[in-house]
C-alpha cells in the first residue's frame, strides 16, 4: 500500500490567550497543524547524532517508506 505525505513547513508561534498565533507562515483555514511544544523548565536539543536519525526518518517518511495506522493495528496482537 502506497501513501502520499504533502510537503510540510515549519513554522514557530506564540501561545495568545489559549491559541497558537504563528506569523509570516500562510495556513490554510481547517489546516491540520501539529505542535510540539518545549518543557516548561527544559529546552528543546538534540545531539548532531539525534538531528542525522530524526532527519533520516523524516527521510524514509517522504520516501514512503512507514506503517500506516491501520498497517500497525492489523499487526498487533488482538
């Protein structure tokens, strides 16, 4: 089974009044966005061997090559 993974952007914002406001990115209105936030008392980094991994996974992903959900559901035990 073949998927197709649209191109992605990334963007940073600012959580305002209980919302995320991202400026300079144009989003589509009913755009599925995800957020990854940084710890309250812990910043965000990776070592340069955790940056290569993640940036090779992102890698296979746009090759197509990942389970989809329904894959790995139909392969767990019932």
């Amino acid at each position: 089974m073949a998927s197709t993974i649209e191109a992605m952007q990334v963007a940073t914002g600012t959580v305002v009044d209980g919302k995320v406001v991202v400026e300079g990115v144009p989003l589509q209105e009913g755009a599925l966005v995800a957020v990854v936030t940084r710890g309250a008392d812990e910043p965000f980094s990776l070592t340069a061997a955790q940056e290569d991994e993640l940036l090779a996974a992102m890698a296979e992903i746009q090759r197509g090559e990942f389970v989809t959900l329904e894959q790995l559901l139909a392969e767990l035990p019932q």
